[in-house]
C-alpha cells in the first residue's frame, strides 16, 4: 500500500527527515514510535504532501505510484487521510459543512457526530477553541466522513479523557477493519494505517502488525510494536539508539 | 438651504475620486408605477434577485421599488406601519421637513447637493409607535439605464418602542454599464425602538456609487447596519455615521466587501457615542481579488460608561490588489473603554492544505476559507437574511483572484 524509500525531508532549514525507508502492506497497521522532535508528525505530513515539508530525496510510492510531488488533495482522492496533531483554525467553517464536503454529502454530519458524541460541535467552527480531546474527535469524525483507505494517526488517543477513549479506539478499529476480524480477511478488506503513539494505549484497540522507532529523524529500530513499546518502556529511547549504531557498525 | 446646495454643485467629496456628473443624465421621472412588483419588466424583477429584492414579495412585510429616479411600485401589507415615497410623504406629513437634510447637509459635497437640488425620490418608512413590523420591508433601488444619474433621498423612522427590519437591494439592470448612484438616507431610531438596517450592493463595471448616511439613535434604542457588496463596481465611497445621542443606545456595523478586480471601493463605518453608556462595534470583513479596498471605521467616544470595539480584517488574494485598513479611535473624556483590532494578510497557506487534505480541490478549499471569513462579518444579521446573502457570497466568484 505504502513505500517510503529513503526520503530525506528539510523543514524550514531544518532536516527532520533524514534517509527514512518503511512499508505499510495492503490492510495492515504499523505503528510509529520516537521521542519528541524525533520527525514523526513530519513523516505523516510529508506524506499527506504539506508544502512545508520539501522531499530533498527519496520516494514515497502509494499503489504503486510515485505520489512524492503530487497535490495534496489528490492525495486525498487517493485515499490517503490524516489525523494531525495540530489542524490549524478555520474561523468561520462550521464542522457541519467540513464534513459534509468532505463527504461529498454522503454522510449526515449529524449522524455522524452522534457516533463520538459531538453533535453540539456542529455549529462550532472547525478546532477553534477545541480542547485537545476534543480535536482528536473532530479530527476522526472528518476521517470517517472522507473514508478514506489509508489513515495516518497523529496520537489518536492523546489528550482523550477516559469515557472518550472508548469511543475513540472503538471508532477507530471500525473504520479500519470494517467489522472484519479475521487476519487474513483483513489484509484484503480492510484499510490500511500508520499510527503514532506515545502510550500505546491505541494498542489495546486496534491489530498492530508492525513497529518503527524514529529518533533524531533517522529509522533507529523496526520490528514486533508490543515489544518495541516494551522496549521503550523499560529501557527508554536512548537504547534504541544506541542499538541502531552498533548495527550500523 | 437651496442657495448653499448651488454653491456646493462642484464641491468635492473628502473621500473617495471625484466623480464628473456632468457625463450622466438625471434619471427618468416619468416611469409609470405599476400596481405589483411581479408587473415590473423581466430584466427588471431579473436584476432585484440579484439583490436579494424578492419579487413575489413573499417573506416581506412590505416592498418599494425605485427605478432610475421613479417609484415604479410599491406594496404595504399592514397598518403597523407607513411605506410610501419620500416626495409623498412630504406632502402628507407637514413634520417631516423637520427630520429631511437634518442628519445630512446638502452641501456636503457635490453629491448630496445634486440630491438635493433633483428633488429626489427615495423610501420613506415608519414602523409606528410600539409596533413589532415581523417580517423585513425590502426596497429596491435600480439604475436602468446607461448614463444615468440616480438620486434618491431615504428616510427611516423608527417611533417609540418600534422595532423594523428593513432590507435595501441596490443594483443596475443588465446592459447597464455606466451610471453613477447617489443616495441620501436618513434615520431615526427613537426611544427603546430598533432599526435592523441591511444593504446589499450588486452593481457593474463602470457604476459609481456615493450614499451619504446619517443615523440618529435615541435613548435605550439600537441600530444595527449591514452591508454586503461582493460583485463588481468601479468606485463606492461610503462612511454612514450613526449618532448615539441617547442614553444606553447602541449601534453595530457589519461590512462584507469584496473588492473585485477594477473596483475602488472607500467604505468606512463611524459612530458618535454622546449618550451615556451607549455602545457601538464595528466589524468589517473584506477581501481583494484584484481592486483596491478602504476599510475605514471611526469611534468618537463623547460620553461617561461607553464602551465601542472595532474590528477590521482584511484578506488579499493574488497578488494584485491593495487593502488598507484605518481605524480610528478618538476620546474626549478619560471614562472611556474603546478598542480596536485590525489585521491584513493573505489566506493561510495551513488553513487551504488542511481543507485539500480532506479531498478538495485549492480553488474549493480556498472558497471556503473566504466564504467562512465573509460570514463572520454578517453573524449577526437575522437568519432569513443570512440565508440569502450565504447563497451571495457562495455565488461570487471568490476563488482565486
Ligand atoms: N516549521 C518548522 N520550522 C522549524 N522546525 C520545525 C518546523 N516544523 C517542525 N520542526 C521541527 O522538526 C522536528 C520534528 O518535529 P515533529 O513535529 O515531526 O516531531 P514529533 O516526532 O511529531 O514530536 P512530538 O512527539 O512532540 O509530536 C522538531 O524538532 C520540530 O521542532
Ligand atoms: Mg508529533
């Protein structure tokens, strides 16, 4: 489904990025871990394509085509959809009318609130004056009226009071197995994510088949999610790095 | 007073280009009036939609129609109320002449002169004592021929305890492409009465437009102005002043301008605050696709406990246009509380990737960013009202400049 071969991203003057390569197969999930200002917002913003983000080097391929210089909104018709950690203000949009162009009126936003219990959101103008769990739900709610085949989630769990977690998580293992629960059925039916978390809390919600761990921009370790956030938990991240180097040796 | 209004035939304005009136005819006396507004001419009933004047009337307590520098029709529905034109109410009420050219010299400048001096028609209406008029009463001013001067004289009153909403479409008919606009209105709001006054400007190319305002709000009364102008015209200069001469009065201005390519548009928004704890706000929105726009507002604190807010924002798009924001606040005594906010820039690069990411197009997403940043300017207005200007500035093209 997705291919990052070795992308070098600059921000500003700043080099976030540096020689990243990973694949999400078709219907899996991988899951992206890495302390903060390690790069990984930015690897999810790189690949929505926000201009921010200058690919100096690599490719990101997406069904087989090269999508590292395409518009975002294709991107978008693509199937590819992002919960980012901080969608700016959009004064004067309601959250009604974002979901339903973003459903191309497929979906009534009123429906579709009720899900995460966000009809009084409505009629408020997209994140302004959001709290943080309460853009988490905005963020998912949009996803779900996009629908789209591949979603990227920036800490879906962050900042989500506890009653609110349930929903959260429970949304999102629909969106992304369809109702499916069977490994092999879910590789060819259901969609595909790369998700960011700190706790691993999302963990508890959704299969996760495949772990990253990315510091200072680089790809320090890659492998089995549970024990790399075990991992992590025990040892911190200074040890991941520590163990790229000496593989690098 | 007619002597003075000679002198100042050739004054010119402060704001705005002079305009040459000498180029334009006075506009026809002797178009006959018709007994509907469904009667009036296709191309007529044509251009009030485009102004958001329904022509079945329907949803309006009442309608009048002025073409060129006729009443061409006119519909009252109830006694709550008087609607007729400004020459016949002279006539029928000898009081008047003390609330004609009170809130506006005729010699101000060239064009409240030759208004004057045309013996002008325009709208007179008056919400009677204490009546709650429901629904909005629409007039229309329209410009129906090329080279014509309109002037109209308007006059508003809004008697004790009255509340009115009145809608004001101002447009020129299709094929119309040069003309120039003068309007004169002057409004009353007496004791604890409230005018909800919206204006919706649609003119075209080569139109020039220069209304000179002057509202008066009596104690506990309130006064809300609305204009919207989004479509094309060559030069408007506008600054209403509303006087807030009463105790607790309250004024809100709330100006939607889109300045498209060509046009010149100086609008500005002034309260006085002389009453004690009166209150005024001011909130312009307004956006460059390619003309030049002033967004001028001006807060006279003159009176103990006032308290007046102004807010500007303005957007440029593409990279032709200029948008100019100058706000001023002026006190004269220290118990004031008066603010301003004003702010310019292009639309944020975040906000129209944000909005591409969830599938749509630059040019849709950037739509939206505008309409949403348009609409702020007109929350306030009544919901009926709302809904038809959201369907005008939907239809304008506000895509990239
Ligand atoms: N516009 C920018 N200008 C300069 N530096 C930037 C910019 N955007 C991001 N950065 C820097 O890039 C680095 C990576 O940021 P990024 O947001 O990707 O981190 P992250 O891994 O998502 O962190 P967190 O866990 O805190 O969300 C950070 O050091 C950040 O300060
Ligand atoms: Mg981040």
């Amino acid at each position: 489904m997705l291919e990052i071969k070795n992308l070098t991203v600059e921000v500003g003057n700043r080099r976030v990025l540096k020689d990243i390569s990973l694949t999400v197969p078709s219907g899996s999930t991988s899951v992206l871990f890495g302390p903060n200002g390690s790069g990984k917002s930015s690897l999810l913003n790189t690949i929505m394509g926000l201009s921010n983000y200058r690919v100096l080097e690599g490719q990101i391929i997406f069904d087989g085509e090269d999508i590292t210089h395409m518009p975002v909104h294709e991107r978008a018709k693509l199937g590819i959809g992002l919960m980012s950690q901080r969608p700016p203000n959009l004064v004067g949009v309601q959250l009604r009318d974002m979901l339903r162009v973003t459903s191309r009126g497929k979906r009534d936003p009123g429906k579709l609130a009720e899900t995460l219990n966000m009809k009084r959101f409505l009629d408020r103008d997209v994140n302004v004056g959001f709290s943080g769990g309460e853009i988490k739900r905005s963020e998912l709610l949009q996803l779900a009226a996009q629908n789209p085949c591949f979603y990227m989630l920036d800490e879906p769990e962050s900042g989500v009071d506890l009653e609110s977690i349930e929903r959260v998580g429970t949304m999102i293992r629909d969106l992304l197995t369809g109702g499916v629960t069977c490994a092999g059925r879910r590789a060819t039916e259901g969609k595909s994510a790369l998700v960011i978390t700190h706790t691993g809390q999302i963990l508890d919600y959704i299969e996760a088949d495949r772990g990253y761990v990315l510091c200072d921009g680089m790809m320090a370790c890659s492998g089995n999610p549970r024990e790399l956030l075990r991992e992590i938990r025990n040892n911190g991240y200074e040890e991941c790095v520590d163990c790229r180097l000496v593989k690098q040796k | 007073m007619r002597k003075r209004a000679e002198a100042a035939l050739e004054k010119k304005a402060a704001l705005g280009e002079d305009i040459d009136l000498s180029k334009f005819r006075e506009g026809a006396r002797d178009i006959p009036e018709v007994s509907s507004l469904e009667e009036l001419p296709e191309r007529t009933r044509e251009a009030m939609l485009r102004a958001s004047v329904v022509p079945s009337g329907e949803g309006r307590e009442g309608s009048l129609v002025i073409l060129d520098n006729s009443m061409v029709a006119r519909s009252v529905a109830s006694d709550a109320y008087e609607l007729m034109d400004v020459r016949a109410a002279m006539q029928k009420h000898d009081w008047l002449k003390d609330y004609a050219w009170k809130l506006v010299q005729p010699d101000a400048d060239k064009y409240t002169a030759s208004t004057y001096l045309a013996d002008a028609p325009g709208y007179f209406i008056r919400a009677l004592p204490g009546q709650h008029v429901k629904m909005p009463i629409q007039t229309c001013l329209l410009v129906g021929s090329q080279n014509t001067a309109q002037t109209v004289h308007n006059i508003i009153i809004v008697e004790e305890g009255a509340s009115l909403e009145v809608v004001t479409g101002c447009v020129s008919e299709g094929g119309v492409e040069e003309a120039i606009h003068m309007g004169i209105s002057e409004f009353y709001v007496k004791k604890g009465g409230k005018l909800t006054f919206t204006m919706i400007h649609n003119w075209a190319e080569q139109i020039g437009v220069r209304p000179r305002t002057g509202v008066l709000v009596e104690d506990n009364a309130s006064y809300i102005n609305n204009y919207v102008i989004l479509k094309k015209v060559r030069t408007v200069q506008t600054y209403p002043t509303a006087h807030l001469v009463g105790r607790n009065s309250v004024a809100q201005f709330n100006t939607v301008a889109v300045a498209q390519p060509g046009a010149d548009l100086d609008l500005g928004s002034r309260a006085v605050l002389s009453g004690v704890g009166s209150r005024a706000e001011i909130i312009s929105r307004s956006l460059t696709t390619g003309g030049r726009v002033v967004n001028r507002g001006s807060l006279v604190g003159k009176a103990a406990d006032i308290k007046a807010h102004l807010e500007c924002r303005g957007l440029i798009l593409g990279d032709k246009g200029v948008n100019i924001a100058i706000p001023e606040l002026e006190a004269h005594i220290p118990d004031v509380e008066m603010t301003h906010e004003a702010s310019l820039g292009k639309i944020a690069k975040d906000q129209v990737e944000y909005i591409m990411s969830r599938g749509l197009t630059e040019d849709e997403a950037v739509g939206m960013i505008v309409r949403g940043f348009l609409e702020v300017g007109i929350r306030n207005i009544p919901e009926e009202l709302k809904a038809e200007i959201d369907k005008t500035i939907a239809q304008a093209e506000l895509a990239k400049g």
